[in-house]
C-alpha cells in the first residue's frame, strides 16, 4: 500500500486512522479491485472524456484580517469593487451571494474578505489553505476549509469503495 504522507491537520479518523491513511486505503482497494476485475489480454484503460465544469476553482491562503489572497475568483464572477455581498454558513461551507442589501462588500483592492465570525464559526485561521470555488453561470462562490475538504474526500472515497463491494 502507498503510503500517503498525514496533513498538518492530523485529524483522526473513524477507525482511529489518520484521514490520510483512510484515503490511501480507499484508493488502493479501488486500484486493487479495478486490476482483480481484468481478464484476457492485458489492453490500455481508455478514459472517457471529463465534462467540463462551470466552477472556477483556486486554493488560496487567507490572511489575518480575513482576505483571500487570489483575486481571481472576484474576476471570475465579474465583480466590482464596493459589490455588496451576503456571506452565510451551510453545513461548515462558506457561501457568498452578491445582493444589494448585502452586509459585507468586495474591498477596493477585489479582495473577498471573510469577517471574523465567520473565521470563527468554520474554525479559519490566518494562513490556512482554502478552496474557493466560484460558479458564475449560479452567482455565488463557495469556500471550504481543508479539514472540511478532507472529511469529504473520506466520504467520497470511503462510499464508492462500499458500493463497488456490494455491486
């Protein structure tokens, strides 16, 4: 089994493992399971084409007044700045929707800027990692942590494992 190096984070796991370690056990049964299910003639694995995605993504630190440093995803949604925004919590992600009565703003510089309580509430500290997600074709970005981000790789991988073993 490859050994996945563990995340500063160092979150425990469900089975006392690290999520590292879930995850290299996930994927390393769905390679073994992939391999196990091959007969005759060894051919090239012909992938299918991805579909294309309508999201913008960026990983990007934040700073210790809440800014994200990648203004690429304020590009993105074509954002001016001063564009009144709403920031709410849903299930530990952040989501930003611009609205008129909206009670944060894009700064001058395009920075999204995250205020403290929502900082507070999702556990973000200066310097932590974050995926920021921005879907312009729906009008809001999404933003998550990376120990929420790694709960739902766990998932992800954990259930496809199990539903390729009962197939």
């Amino acid at each position: 089994m490859t050994k996945i190096p563990s995340r500063r984070y160092g979150m425990a796991g469900k089975d006392g493992g690290s999520v590292s370690d879930q995850l290299a056990t996930a994927l390393t049964t769905a390679r073994e399971t992939a391999h196990a299910s091959i007969a005759g003639l060894p051919l090239p694995a012909l992938f299918s084409p991805l579909p294309t995605t309508s999201l913008y993504c960026v990983v990007t630190p934040i700073d210790d007044r809440g800014r994200l440093a990648d203004r690429s995803p304020i590009r993105a949604m074509k954002w001016q700045p001063q564009q009144p925004l709403t920031i709410s919590i849903t299930q530990g992600i952040v989501v930003v929707v611009a609205q008129s009565d909206g009670a944060e703003c894009v700064t001058r510089q395009r920075h999204l800027r995250l205020s403290a309580r929502v900082r507070h509430l999702c556990r973000i500290t200066s310097g932590d990692r974050l995926l920021v997600a921005a879907a312009p074709e729906n009008h809001f970005i999404i933003v998550y942590s990376m120990p929420l981000l790694e709960s739902i790789l766990v998932t992800h991988h954990t259930s496809a494992n199990t539903r390729k073993a009962t197939q």
